[in-house]
C-alpha cells in the first residue's frame, strides 16, 4: 500500500486533479512555472501547489489555513473527513494508465466548436452504476442527462453530463465518467445545481437533495415514486457552498415543497453537508428564530446555535441548553460531561449556545436530528441515510441479490 501511495503522491498531478474533481480555477495571474494558484469555487480559499525537487511529489499548502497542506493524501483526508471515502478514491487513482487516460483540460480557453453537448448516446457508464434505461428515459429526467464530448490533442473525450442551473440560465456541466469527476470550460458549479424537471406550478411535491446526480437517479430507481405524486431531485455535485445554499433557498421561497429529504452520504462529510442544509434553511411558511452553524475542529463536530428573539430570553436559552446536553449525553454517553456547552451573549436579544459533538456517522446523525428539533423543522426536513455508503452502492447490492 505504501509503494501505491508513493506512485500516487508523484504520479497524479495534484493541480489538475483538484480542478477536475473538486472544481477549483486556475488563477494564471498568480501562478508561475514552478507553483499553481488555484481558487476554491467557493472563492473562499486558495491553494498553491508545486511539485518536490528531492522526491518528485505533487505537495501544496493553503495560505489561510495551517493544517490543510501535505501530497495529495492529505490534501483527500482534509476535504472528505472519512478514511475509507479517502481509501475508495486513491483506489481509483491506483491504475497506472490512468496517469495517461486522465482527462486533462487545457489552461487556455477552447474554441467553441470543440465542445459540444447532445442528448444522452453513451450509456455504457451509467449502465454500469446499475442505472436502467427505464430510469434514464424517465419524463422528470428528461435533457437533464446528456453527453459531453470534447475535443482535446485530436482525441474526443466522451463523458455524461449532468447540466448545473441556477436561477436563470445553465451554469455548465457535471461531467463523470469511469474513474473521472470533472467540469466543463467555465462551469459556475458554487452557484449552481443539477436538477430533475421543475414540478408543475401550484403542484404539491417533496424536494429529495443528494450530493450526486448518480445517487438520485439510484434512489428514483430503489424506490419509485407513486404515480400521483411528484418529486424534483437536486444534487450540490459532491460538496456544498454557501451560494447552492442561497440557490436552494430561493427556489424552496418560490414554490415550497411539502416535505425536503436530505439524502446524503452515510459518512462524514455527507452529514456535515446535511448539518449545513439542516441548520440554514428556512421554511417560507414559518420562519425559525433559530440558526445553527456547523464547522470541525480537531475531532469535533462544533455546533453554534444563533438565538434570536424570544428564543433569546434566559429561561428558554436555559431549557435549550438542557436540551443540548441531552443530545450530546445521547450522542457520546462516556463523554458527555466533558463535551463543550457554554452560552455567548453578544446582545440582550441575540444569544449562542457554543456545542461540541464527537465526529463519527452515529453522532452526526444526531446533531442533524437535534437542529432540525430546535428550528421546528423535523416534519418538514427528513433525513435519509443509505444502508452503505451511499445510495448508488445500495442500488448496486440490490442488484447483486
């Protein structure tokens, strides 16, 4: 294992791989021959990566954060927080021709005439995620699967695309393929999501969010929907920023669904993107007076609960906190006691319930579940978590019975 990592760390250009599979822009003003800057699309960050002359590894490090540098292992185990998601995308990096196949997108910007977009004609890939015509052919998914084909050192690079919309206009592509998750040419990806069709106005309907496009189209497949009532599938394509955030709320105010299932990953991460979705989202028929901000630090899941209005009055900050308590005494019964639970009063009618939970999928879990108590919303936001990792792996053990 440790000669594979070693392969990895010198083999896989870390600039191109962070651009082709977490997104991030190349920022050719700042970047030289030796190092590339590379913004996150969040805009929130910037990395800079270069390559060792001593033992020929990709390394880079993040200006605006101390521990978030290293090779490309850390740089997987920084951005997934789950092992055994770091273990399953190394694997897929472990084939040395992918050294050579690995799609590579020039720096420069292409002429139009060699990237094109057209009705779904491959469906070799997503047949082999276990996706059936059936499904792909269904009237809700209809020009929401296409394939992207691109035109690169005279080789046409063939892959499915998934359009990204925000409120008005196509934000680019998705585009995946076996062993490669990328983006097209300007993609606006932290301002935009891969939709199903726009439910019929004045419809009734249930909003199901998944972190990929290939996880909605399995659950669509594992558990079809009845005849009569209509579901809108959205993905945030594999990690969320604030803007999806703000898209989604936005779309939710315009025509609010009657349920929201937040369908993510059963690791880590998925639960933390449910934490954000969870904690920020606002119903447009009762607004809460109740924000929760999630973030990680060390080996705990930091939980910041924003009380405002009578929610800020002290007996029920009081009654809240207990609350808290029994969440985490829940959650990590040995640790409990220990656990952070203090209160910051910034204002008279604005309050912070400080909380810390152990990061683990049993009680991240749980922090999704308390948040969506506290802001009322446990009736109107469910969460759903997959038997495995995530609901693609389910559909392929069912079809493996």
């Amino acid at each position: 294992m440790e000669d594979l990592y070693q392969w990895i760390k010198q083999h896989i250009d870390l600039a191109q791989y962070a651009q082709q599979v977490y997104g991030y822009q190349l920022d050719k003003s700042r970047s030289s021959k030796n190092s590339k800057v590379l913004i996150h699309p969040s805009e929130s960050h910037r990395i800079v990566v270069s390559r060792r002359e001593q033992n020929g590894h990709f390394c880079y490090f993040n200006p605006m954060d101390e521990q978030d540098k290293g090779t490309i292992v850390d740089f997987l185990v920084y951005r997934e927080g789950s092992w055994d998601k770091v273990v399953d995308k190394l694997s897929n990096l472990s084939d040395t021709s992918q050294a050579v196949q690995y799609p590579v997108f020039p720096e420069e910007e292409l002429d139009p005439d060699e990237e094109q977009v057209e009705s779904l004609s491959h469906r070799d890939f997503l047949h082999d995620r276990g996706l059936s015509d059936r499904t792909l052919d269904h009237p809700w998914f209809a020009g929401r699967i296409l394939t992207h084909k691109r035109l690169i050192d005279d080789k046409t690079m063939v892959n499915t695309a998934f359009p990204l919309f925000g409120l008005k206009q196509p934000m680019g592509y998705e585009l995946k393929n076996h062993g490669f998750h990328g983006y097209s040419t300007g993609s606006k990806k932290s301002r935009a999501c891969w939709m199903s069709m726009t439910p019929p106005a004045d419809s009734i309907y249930d909003l199901f969010l998944f972190e990929s496009a290939i996880d909605a189209l399995s659950y669509h497949q594992l558990h079809p929907p009845m005849e009569d009532h209509f579901r809108q599938y959205m993905s945030f394509g594999g990690q969320i920023s604030d803007g999806q955030i703000t898209l989604l709320q936005t779309l939710v105010d315009r025509h609010p669904p009657q349920r929201i299932f937040l369908c993510m990953d059963r690791d880590n991460s998925g639960q933390f993107y449910a934490l954000s979705i969870a904690g920020k989202l606002q119903s447009p028929i009762k607004l809460s007076s109740i924000l929760a901000v999630s973030h990680r630090r060390d080996n705990l899941c930091l939980l910041e609960f924003h009380l405002s209005g009578t929610f800020a009055e002290p007996f029920r900050v009081q009654a809240f906190q207990e609350t808290i308590r029994h969440a985490q005494r829940l959650a990590a019964p040995a640790l409990a006691d220990r656990l952070p639970l203090y209160i910051e009063a910034p204002y008279p009618d604005y309050q912070i319930l400080h909380s810390g939970f152990p990061i683990n999928n049993h009680t991240l879990s749980i922090c999704v579940r308390t948040v969506l108590a506290s802001r009322g919303l446990k009736d109107w936001m469910i969460l759903v978590l997959p038997q495995g990792k995530d609901f693609n792996d389910d559909l392929m053990d069912h079809m493996n019975k």
